[in-house]
C-alpha cells in the first residue's frame, strides 16, 4: 500500500495542517486499500496561495522569458512520457479506467502539451501594433501578462488530461497556481506533483491539493486568486461563476455535456458503430464529451438499434487492470447507484430496453460495476435523454429529416461536444455547422488540440487548447507612445 502522508505546497512536500487527515483510497473494482494520501484543509490551501502570491508579485516566473517557461514544460512533458505506464496504472486502479483508455490516453497528452507549446512558441507576447490612421502621430504597444494567482480546480473523471489543460497554459503565460484535485485522484496527483517538482519549478509557483468541496470553494473565493479555472458539474459551475462574479474575479468553466451523435441516412453503419464504441462509451461512459444521444433516421432506425445492440454487448465489463476489459467499475459506490437509478427511470419513462438494464454485471458484486445499457424508441424530452448520467448509457432517438435532426440535437441545455456520420464529407460539415455545441467530430475525428475545446449554453464559459486556451491566461495592456 502506498502511503504519501504529505501536501505539495508551493513546490515542497509538507506535512498538513492537519496531519490525521488522510484518506483511504479504495479500488472501484473490489474495494481493497490501493493507498494512503494526504488531504488539504483551509489552512494548507490558505498556505498555497500565500506561496503563489508571492511567488507571483516577488518571484522570477512572471518575468522569466516566454522560452525559459517553455523549458521547463518541455521537461514535464518529458519526465511524464517516460512515467507513462505508471501514470496510466495508477489512474486505472483508483478511478477504475479501462487500462486501454489510460494507456491511450497518454500520446493524447503529449499532444495536449505540444499544442500549448506550438501556441507559446507563435505568441504575440509583445506586439507593436500600427495606427489605422496615418495622421496619428503614436503607435500602441500591446502586451499579454500574466493574470496572477490561478485557482485550477479539475475532477476526477480524467485527471492529467484536466490538469494538463490548465496547468500548461497557465505556467506558460507566467502565473502561479494553486491546482485542487479530487479526493479520489490522490494517488496518481502525487505522482503529477513529482514531474513538476523534478522539472525545476521556482519555489511558490505551483501547489497540488487533494481536497474536498468546502475546501475547495475556500480555494476559489479566497481574496488573493486572480482566476478560477473549473472543469466540472454545471451545478458546481454555477456557484463558482457567482464567487467570481461577486469578486470580479477571471473564470472559465467547462461543464457537462449530453451530446448528440447524428447518423445521416447515407452514413456507414459499420464504421459508425465501431467509431461510437469508443465517442459514446470511451472511460466507462465517465466523460463529459461523449457522445450519448444516437440520433437515427427512421428509415434506417431498426437497423441502427439492432447494429448498436449487438456493439453494447460484445463490451467486456470487468477488471480495469485486464488488457480486454472494455468497460470498468464507476468510481464510487454513489456514483454506480446514480447511474443505475437513470436506467431505472428510462424504464419508468416508457424508453425500450434494447439491452443491460439495472442489474450488476454477474460475479462483479463486490465492485461498482453497470451493466453498460442501451435505450430505445426514446422521445427527447425524456430525462435520461436530457440530463447527463456519467455512465455507460445510450439512448436512441428517431429523427424525420435532417432539419429535425438539427433541431433534436441542439434541443438541450448543454453543448459541449458533437459528431455527424455521412458518407459525404462535405455535407457532413453542412450539417455540422447548424449545430449549437463547441466541438463536432466529423466521422470519427478525434478532438483538436490546436483549436479551441469549451462549451455552449450551460456547457461552459471560455475555451481550452492551443491559442485560445493560452489566451484565457493573460491580461492584455495597451501602452500607447508618440513617435
């Protein structure tokens, strides 16, 4: 068993405020103690800003030259490539990831970071900008600083991807930041916190805090934090945008999602089921972008159902740790129940149970496993079509013609993510442009790193990735000057 019964605090290992307040972190797949981890309290967090604001008003990182940052983040992403196996394990074993996910997840990274990296390198830090009118006898100096103390707080669904999308950019646009993690993250955070420290950061600049809810809204509404950066629940992203609105503070929130896949009625089935075994179901249905409303056209319906159907029950549900497992346990216990209760209730609504239902999986009892289910003749106003589960659910919903297939999309609270499935390229980014969400995979394209990731509606404020990403994390000045 791992015990790490010390907080990293603006780039040291410390003991905590509150030394007996460590937590058991038990494996999603039968309950046994993986490891024991430090938790933060309002005093360790108080510490951690203390440290990243003045690191941030006295410290080096501010002022250090766009490229020396860029360095450093090189490096991390260098000690991380090289844990990669043991990252993957770690995330597999306390959130109950399919190890195929973890393991490939960790090329995705390096993308991640490599994009930031590219945005970094062609960034206007300090630009001369002229004037549009040649009369004018001063030109403008624009510079893109550093907004301060960022307060990241991410969940645990898929925690170095969540952290990589703040941290990276974050750092390299010179601020300091306090990074809140979820209880259940602990073990694989810590290892995070070594490839930052191993890296070289000045003192004061980073903080990684394993910490509950409470403690995390003193985080977010603590006087010194310039900037909240939140991936989460809307309903945790609703509180957290009214703490920054009251204190003017910087946010971007990237929230849930409830995402439509649309088969067009020239799509290849094959490549669709196939494409959506991993844009629907990828980690255990435990993403926000996936993909859960399948969108057919009644002339093909029964044929989609039926294709689907037969895709839902060759997953393999079971040990995370097993290279074939497909679909692994839901991190918690509450977590399993939510997700059974929504199977239960689709049942209620007069939805079809094509397969799975609210039975655990045979011989997996003692873990928090579902039966990865699939729903049918499903009316959108339905909840489990309307209101985002985290689990391995689908649901199936007829549309007339493509103008109704739009509209059934964008006809939700959310819009984060999207796909279209056409034979024809072209008419499949013509129909994706009538879409009312903030990504739309076209065929089974993965996600960008080089453009921007957010959400529409109640999906989120802001944007994540490359330029526009790096963009969230400055303060732009203008410093006219006559000629």
């Amino acid at each position: 068993m791992i015990v790490r019964d010390k907080l990293y605090i603006g780039g040291s290992w410390l003991r905590p405020s509150t030394p007996d307040l460590l937590l058991d972190i038990r494996s999603p797949h039968d309950g046994s103690v993986l490891g024991r981890v430090a938790q933060a309290a309002d005093a360790d967090v108080d510490a951690a800003v203390a440290a990243a604001r003045e690191a941030f008003d006295n410290g080096p990182w501010p002022r250090t030259d766009p490229k020396e940052r860029q360095e450093v983040i090189r490096r991390v992403n260098a000690l991380r490539e090289a844990r990669a196996d043991e990252i993957a394990a770690t995330i597999s074993a306390e959130n109950g990831s399919a190890g195929w996910f973890t393991k490939a997840g960790q090329p995705f990274l390096t993308r991640q970071v490599e994009a930031y990296l590219k945005a970094a390198e062609e960034f206007g830090w300090e630009e001369v900008v002229e004037p549009s009118d040649p009369s004018v006898a001063f030109d403008t100096i624009v510079r893109r600083e550093p907004i301060g103390v960022v307060a990241a707080v991410i969940p645990w669904n898929s925690p170095f991807s969540a952290a990589t999308a703040k941290l990276t950019p974050a750092l390299l646009a010179g601020n300091t930041v306090v990074l809140k993690v979820s209880p259940e993250n602990s073990l694989s955070m810590t290892l995070l916190a070594d490839l930052y420290h191993e890296a070289g950061l000045p003192e004061g600049v980073l903080s990684i805090l394993p910490a509950d809810r409470e403690t995390s809204e003193h985080l977010v509404a603590h006087p010194d934090v310039d900037k909240i950066a939140f991936t989460g629940s809307t309903r945790a992203g609703r509180r957290i945008a009214s703490i920054a609105g009251e204190q003017l503070k910087r946010v971007s929130l990237e929230l849930g999602g409830k995402s439509a896949a649309v088969i067009l009625e020239d799509a290849d089935l094959a490549a669709a089921v196939q494409g959506l075994r991993f844009g629907s179901l990828g980690n255990n249905g435990e993403a926000c972008i996936l993909q859960t409303r399948i969108l057919a056209p009644r002339s093909r319906y029964e044929e989609i159902v039926e294709a689907l159907r037969e895709m839902v029950e060759s997953l393999k549900v079971g040990d995370p740790s097993e290279p074939d497992t497909f679909i692994g346990p839901m991190i918690r216990r509450d977590q399993q129940q939510r997700v059974i209760d929504y199977i239960t209730l689709g049942i209620e609504e007069g939805a079809r149970l094509v397969t799975g239902g609210p039975e655990v999986p045979e011989g997996l009892e003692g873990g928090n496993y579902v039966t990865p289910t699939l729903f049918a003749d499903v009316d959108n106003s339905m909840r489990i079509a309307q209101e985002e589960i985290f689990g391995p659910v689908l649901v199936v919903i007829a549309y007339d013609d493509e103008d109704d297939a739009v509209r059934i999309a964008n006809d939700s609270d959310y819009g984060l993510s999207g796909g279209i499935w056409s034979a024809s390229p072209e008419h499949a980014l013509e129909v994706a442009r009538g879409l009312r969400t903030g990504t739309v995979t076209l065929n089974g394209s993965p996600i960008s790193f080089d453009g921007p990731f957010g959400g529409y509606k109640a999906s989120g404020l802001g944007r994540e990735y490359g330029t526009v990403g790096l963009t969230g994390y400055v303060e732009h000045k203008s410093i006219t000057r006559n000629h």
